[in-house]
C-alpha cells in the first residue's frame, strides 16, 4: 500500500510566523502536489514537482514557497503565515502523470 | 489553462436512489478520467477511473460515462447507501492534477 504521510494532523501558528508542513511518500512516486481545501472551493493546486529539485506553480501559489531535496519528502513552506492562510492543506502523489493519485490524511493549519 | 467544472455542488437523495455527478472540461489532449470520494477527515481515494479509448466502465454500483466530443464524464451511483455519503471530485488530466469544485453528495435513509 502507498503511504503518504503528513507530518502533522492540526496546526496552530501565528501570523508572521514561518511554517513548514511536511510530506512524505513511501512508493518511490515521482510527482508530488500540494493543494489547500476550503469549503465550497474544492481542491487549488498550490505547487507541485515532478522530480527533486524541480518545482512548478499551481493555480494559487502566492504566499507560498516549496522544496523537494529528495525524492520522498515535498516540503510547503509558509514564509509569513497570515489568517487567510487558514485551511486545510492535503499532499498529494502519483507514480506516472495518468495514473491514481494518492492523499496524505491532510494538515488543519489555523492561523492566528 | 485548464477549467474543470462539476455539478451538482450539492446532491441529496433518498437511500436506494441514482446519483449522477457530472464533470466538464475543457483540455482536449486529457485521456484520463478518474473519480474520487473524500469521506469526513481524510483525503480523497479514487473509486473509479477511465481512459479515453473507452465509453464506459462499470464497478458493482458505481459507473463512469465519457463523452470524450462533448467534453465531459460522469459519475453513476446506483442503490445509493448512507455510507455513500461523501464529496466526491473528478480530475479529468493531462499533466497536472486539478480537481473539480466537488460535489457533496448525502443519501437520507
């Protein structure tokens, strides 16, 4: 079975704060994604990698920064954390681009 | 870019009944069509998918279309049950991975 695992289940942070949610998957995937999930909203892409050290821009990266250094772990980085940022944020990763996607259980990140 | 649309945002129905959810896109060169089911604080799990050489695909209750001209695929939930209460997402995909709104689906015994 696929485990993707995030480091963290809840979160609480202060604004201006820097945060880092970590990801990590067990299945030697090379794509990894980070989305945030807000009621009404679905899934935004925020970032997501195809390989180590490669990143690319989702749908709504503003205010947020990412590292890949190794193949396993997908970092999302929150350089000053604000209220807006208040959400809840879930990994994702697949083997080869059109195959299944598997979820971390995701982080509920307050920002206060 | 691409633009994935899902309706309806919301669907309740009666223990027994069809649910159907439909996804429309908009990137020609997707092949791949997978559902998902997110229950209550956990994420999503695919529960069915389909690739453009073929119409339809079937799984004991649950079932995807796809109309590839059209542009759009749906989701068939046959003899509904509570524990199909979920919200459910499409993914239609060529590259990224961009979801759907969602679709809260709540089956009423």
């Amino acid at each position: 079975d696929v485990k993707v695992t995030q480091s963290s289940r809840y979160l609480v942070k202060r604004t201006g704060e820097k945060v880092f949610l970590e990801c990590v998957q067990d299945m030697d995937h090379e794509n990894m994604f980070w989305y945030r999930q807000d009621p009404g909203l679905g899934l935004r892409l925020i970032y997501f990698s195809y390989d180590v050290k490669m990143k690319e821009k989702g749908d709504i990266p503003e205010g947020y920064s990412v590292s890949r250094e190794k193949k396993e772990r997908f970092s999302l980085i929150l350089e000053s954390a604000s209220t807006n940022q208040t959400s809840m944020y879930l990994c994702a990763t697949t083997g080869q681009l059109n195959t299944e996607a598997f979820f971390g259980q995701g982080t509920r990140l307050t920002v206060v | 870019g691409e633009n994935v649309e899902q309706h309806p945002s919301t669907l309740s129905v009666q223990e027994g009944d069809s649910a159907v959810i439909k996804c429309t896109y908009s990137d020609s060169a997707s092949n791949y069509f997978p559902w998902y089911k997110q229950e209550l604080g956990k994420g999503p799990q695919l529960i069915i998918d389909i690739r453009s050489n073929v119409g339809e695909k079937k799984d004991q209750r649950i079932a995807v279309t796809l109309n590839k001209t059209a542009k759009h695929f749906s989701l068939h939930i046959t003899e509904t049950q509570p524990e199909d209460s979920a919200v459910y997402f499409c993914a239609p995909k060529e590259g990224k991975l961009i979801f759907g709104q969602g679709t809260e689906l709540s089956v009423k015994p």
